[in-house]
C-alpha cells in the first residue's frame, strides 16, 4: 500500500521504495549516510525510519535524513 503524507512531504514511515520511485534525487542521502544497498529487497516493504535503524542509525539521523530528502526534493519542485 502506498504511503502519503497529508503535507506531501516525506515523512520516515514511507516506504523505502516508493521514496525512491517518485524521488530517485534522494538516493544521494542514502549514499551520505553510507547505505549502498538502495535495491535490496527491504526497500520494497520497510519504511524509511525502519530501513536506517536496520542500519544501526539513531532517530536524530532518521530526522535529518528526512529533513534533507524534503530539502532535495524542494529544490527539484522549484527548478
């Protein structure tokens, strides 16, 4: 089932894999944060929070993730 914030923002229980289907300028976060498994199987059914804490992340790092993810995507819908 598809995710959406009432804001249209990205929020940290979305989808890993929607995130990226709709947003792939996100995937530079994901880089940051060194997880390079983006096409692993997870992302298709873990939300965001879920798939950076698998990954040994704390929620000030969920937070700014989503923070910059939004900022990203931002900039994408003002170009």
């Amino acid at each position: 089932m598809e995710q959406k914030s009432e804001t249209g923002k990205i929020t940290k229980d979305m989808i890993i894999g929607e995130i990226l289907q709709k947003n792939p300028e996100t995937s530079e976060v994901f880089m940051e944060l060194g997880i390079h498994c983006i096409g692993c199987h997870g992302g298709a059914f873990e939300s965001l929070e879920d798939g950076l804490k698998a990954h040994g992340k704390t929620d000030k790092d969920v937070e700014e993730a989503v923070k910059k993810m939004n900022e990203i995507v931002g900039k994408k819908k003002a170009d």
